[in-house]
C-alpha cells in the first residue's frame, strides 16, 4: 500500500501520522523525550534522544504498513538553537524555544532604537524564545563556546544533517529565528551585525518544498528498506493552518497543546508593533500570522499536579476534572486566573509576568479553580485574536486542533469567550497531516494542498448567554494583569 508520512518534532514528542492517498489518517506513532532545567530559566533538550525519537516513529509506521511510502513531510517545533562543530557534533544541550536565560537581552534589544527595525524584518517577536536573544545571551556568559561554534541550527537543521550531511533549513524555520528577512528570504544583515556572526555560521536556506533522497550510510542502516523523497518542510505553526486547512481569508486556528498559538494566512506579514504578532512564512506565496502564548495544558498539567496533589495524570483524571468544569457556571463566580506561569508571549511579552488567582473566596471549591484556569487560558488567546484582527480582517471561523479538543467543555468555554464558530476538522495532529499535505504537493500528487474530505467537521457554536458573561469577565482579566504588571516585576527582582 502506498501512503505519505507527515512526522512533527515537537517539544514533548516526535509524532508521525501515515495518510493513504485519499489524504485519510490510517496510523499513528508517537515517542517522547525528556526536557531538563539545570538553572532557573533553564529549559533543555537533548539532540540524539530527538533524533532516536524520530528514527523510531518513522520504522514503527514502515512496520505496521510497509516501505511503500510515497513521500515524508517534516515539521518541527520552532526556537530551539543547538551549537554544532562543523561536523555536526553537538557541543551542548539544545536550548527550547521555552527557555527564559535571555530575557535581559530580549528587554535591551527590544528597548534599543533598532530593535522594531528588527522585528519587521525578520517578522520574529523580540523575545527570549528567539535564537537571536539567546545567541546574544550566549556570547555575553559563555564566550568559549560561542566562539568554538561551528553551526548554531535548530532541531529540524539537526536532523535533516543526520539524514543527509548538509546543513539546510527551510525558509519557514529561518523566518522563526529573528535572524532571516523574511521579504527577501536571506539571512538578515542588521540581525546578524547584532548578533555577531556572519552567515557562514547558519545553515543554507532553502524554499519549504526542498526535497532530498539520499541518505548517508547511517541514517539509510537505521530506516532499513526506506527509499523515498524527504521533503523539508515547515514550523509546525505554519503546518498546523495547513492541516487544520485555514489558509483562507477570515478562517483562523487556535492550537492548545502544552502552550497554545492563534493563526491566520495572509499574503503579507502583518505587522503589529504593540502587540508583535509573528509573521512566518509557509511558502512563497502565505505568511502565517498571529501569536503564541506561553501557557495552555501546561497550567492545567500545574494545577492537578501540584495544587490537587494527583499522583498520576491518567485519561481518568483529566475526563474528572472537566466533569467538575462543567458543573461550574460561566465565569467561576468571580474566580479569575492569569495564566503566566511561565511568563507569556503575546500579546504583552512579559516574561516576568506570572500566575495569579484573583477573586478568591470562601464558596469557591477545585472545581472552580479548574474552570478559572480552562478560562484564563482561554482568555489570554482571545486577547491575541484581538490583537490579530486589528491588525487585518475580522474571523468569522477558527479550526481548532491539540490536545485540547478531546475536551468538549473546554472547546465550548473557547467558543463562548471568542463569540466564535469552532471547527474541528480531524483528531489526528495538525501539524503532521500539514507536513504530509505539503509534501503531497511537492511530489506533485495534488495539484494544489490536499485536504481531508470530512463532510461531517464538529462544529461548536458560542452560547450567547455565556458570551456576554465573559465580555465583561475578559475586561476584569485584562485590568487586572495591567494593575499587577508592576507589582510582578518588582517582586521578581527583590
């Protein structure tokens, strides 16, 4: 049987999904990895359990249907920098787009007369998740090995060296570093005079639909019997619009995994100096816009870890726990949540920022604590659809996809706070089915991206009742994360 391979490198997994040729999900592999915190700030991976990961989601999937694969598409999480010798051995842990070291030098560059210059070329927010923060964080506290790099790449960049020998990266990866401008698709030169490197020290970039078939000896021992087309690929934003298939004008995405992001296609970047919305490139043709935000299942994964003392996070647990959501009236009675635990990205790109539960009194029960948590994340993606919308048309549907879907009380709660009609597409990973879409096209088995012919989407309608509730709610939440901002600061730095 002949079938694609979509495969996503994300932070906790690596996820492959296999797509017949009518563009239907047929089979699934997923394998994780840890990530470590060795110093406050801290977030890190290691390349060659990524690397293990990825051979092994791919053989699983040969395994279960066979080496007639058609064509891999290749997504990957976006930020991460790994310092490479020229030979691609690493030198360190990789830094995750999660890490916070170099917020001091995300402040400054932000601060300084160029740092917009920067952003608008490069479409990049100026914030610690990007590789250029973090290489100026590098130089300034750890010179020896900023100077003994010979490659600063991303995970993807890792892996298509460890298939192939060259060092490549795709035009959407390289519009995520803050270093690629991305009107002219080349390494930017104000980027680099800042972050003091030359070009020679990045990977060659190269259009998302580049393709290779030949594997070095060591890759081709570890995927045995493989012979098929690798296809570059994209960020995994930018392939989550494509497979949730909201590359047209007024549908949008929302994705809620560990962190969450909100989407919209657009032939342009669209530039938001207040509330730097990002602009990534799929192709030479669609930018994908909007903003992420630092903190969706995280929270919730926080709450019942460390605030409900579960011992094990289980199906169980997480089906219990929205129960007791749904009991709770829109709202919370009062209840709300900022959920910056770890800081937030857009739209305030506030790194310092953190999570606070305000409004708490003696009615309130777990029950509402988990509902206000669902909701402050919720609400925090509401804010970057505002800032989004300002910036080009209004949504009149947004295509949900993560792991977030397989609650329905908390796609309704999104629904009710956006006033928007939800629609899901597919269960399967939105990013792997895009990379798959993707490389259908490559390889010229569709004209055009494909799409999964679903006659049948779940749609989710905003109850009115409850939408009103939550716009004078969403008001309060925003008024109180502008009266603590200060406060979180100064106690941050006391």
């Amino acid at each position: 049987m002949e079938y694609l391979i979509g495969i996503d490198i994300g932070t906790g997994s690596t996820k492959a999904v296999a797509l017949n040729l009518n563009y239907e999900p047929i089979q699934t592999s997923q394998f994780f990895y840890p990530t470590t915190s060795s110093s406050q700030g801290y977030s890190e991976q290691e390349p060659a359990l990524i690397w293990q990961a990825f051979i092994n989601a791919i053989n699983q999937l040969v395994a279960a249907l066979g080496p007639d694969v058609k064509a891999i598409g290749l997504s990957a999480a976006m930020h991460s920098l790994i310092m490479v010798d020229s030979l691609g051995g690493v030198l360190a842990p990789m830094i995750t787009w999660a890490d916070s070291r170099s917020t001091q030098e995300a402040n400054s560059l932000k601060q300084s007369d160029y740092g917009y210059t920067i952003y608008e070329e490069t479409g990049t927010p100026i914030h610690p998740m990007s590789p250029l923060c973090k290489l100026l964080w590098l130089k300034k506290h750890n010179q020896n090995l900023f100077y003994k790099t010979g490659k600063f790449i991303s995970i993807k960049e890792y892996i298509w060296f460890r298939l192939f020998g060259t060092f490549k990266i795709d035009y959407s990866i390289a519009s995520a570093t803050g270093l690629f401008n991305i009107l002219n698709t080349k390494w930017d030169i104000n980027a680099l005079q800042i972050a003091n490197i030359d070009q020679e020290k990045l990977s060659q970039p190269v259009p998302t639909n580049y393709t290779d078939n030949v594997l070095l000896a060591d890759a081709a021992a570890l995927l045995p019997g493989l012979k098929t087309t690798f296809v570059i690929g994209a960020s995994d934003g930018c392939l989550a619009n494509l497979g949730s298939e909201a590359t047209t004008e007024g549908v949008a995405t929302i994705t809620i995994g560990t962190s969450g992001a909100v989407r919209m296609a657009s032939t342009k970047p669209l530039i938001n100096r207040k509330a730097m919305t990002f602009n990534y490139i799929l192709d030479n043709q669609i930018f994908i816009c909007g903003g992420p935000v630092n903190n969706g299942g995280i929270a919730l994964k926080w709450l019942l870890e460390n605030i409900f003392e579960e011992k094990a996070l289980s199906e169980a647990v997480y089906d219990s726990l929205f129960q007791s959501v749904a009991t709770v009236t829109a709202g919370c009675e009062g209840l709300i949540f900022l959920p910056y635990l770890t800081g937030e990205r857009a739209p305030i790109w506030d790194s310092e920022a953190c999570g606070t539960f305000f409004g708490l009194n003696l009615r309130h029960k777990k029950s509402h604590m988990a509902r206000a948590v669902i909701e402050g994340i919720c609400y925090a993606l509401f804010d970057v659809l505002i800032a989004l919308e300002s910036s080009s048309h209004k949504v009149s549907q947004i295509n949900v996809s993560g792991g977030f879907i397989h609650s329905k009380v908390w796609m309704q709660i999104l629904a009710d706070i956006t006033g928007k009609k939800l629609v899901l597409i597919m269960q399967e990973d939105a990013s792997a089915v895009g990379a798959a879409y993707l490389a259908a096209k490559t390889i010229n088995l569709s004209k055009d991206y494909p799409a999964f012919a679903n006659l049948t989407p779940e749609v989710i309608l905003p109850n009115r009742g409850n939408q009103m509730i939550y716009e004078k709610k969403f008001l309060i939440f925003k008024q109180v994360y502008a009266n603590l901002s200060e406060t979180m600061h100064q106690h941050l730095n006391s």
